[in-house]
C-alpha cells in the first residue's frame, strides 16, 4: 500500500491517515522492535500529528482485542 504525500509542510489528509491507519498492525506486527506480537490488534488511530522539523511525528492509539493498550 502506498500513499502519495505531496509536501510535508502541509497537514496529512484523511485519506492518508486512514491508509497509514490500516497499513500500521501488519506493518508493526512485522517489526523485530516491536513487542506485542502475540496479542491481536482491533483498531489503530493516529492521534495526533507532530511537526517535528521536516518530518512529522504520529502518535498512534491501539486498540488490542483482549482490551489492554
């Protein structure tokens, strides 16, 4: 899945949060960082969107099936 970004100087559109949003638990689930692997996830949400010089920064909310974040 990809998702054009024009510039980052402009705000990320709906349609690229919600792709980032569906891309995120099989992309996180494939990273060796990353330490709940066992557990299933339900839902991913970007919370918020940081300038961070160049770049932006999400901070993402997950959603776990057993409940626990």
């Amino acid at each position: 899945m990809t998702a054009e970004v024009l510039s980052f100087d402009q705000p990320l559109t709906d349609d690229v949060l919600s792709r980032i949003e569906t891309a995120l638990p099989e992309y996180l689930g494939a990273q060796r960082w990353y330490r709940a692997k066992a557990r299933t996830i339900r839902h991913v949400r970007v919370a918020d969107v940081v300038p961070f010089g160049e770049a932006q920064v999400l901070i993402v909310d997950i959603t776990y099936v057993d409940g626990e974040a």
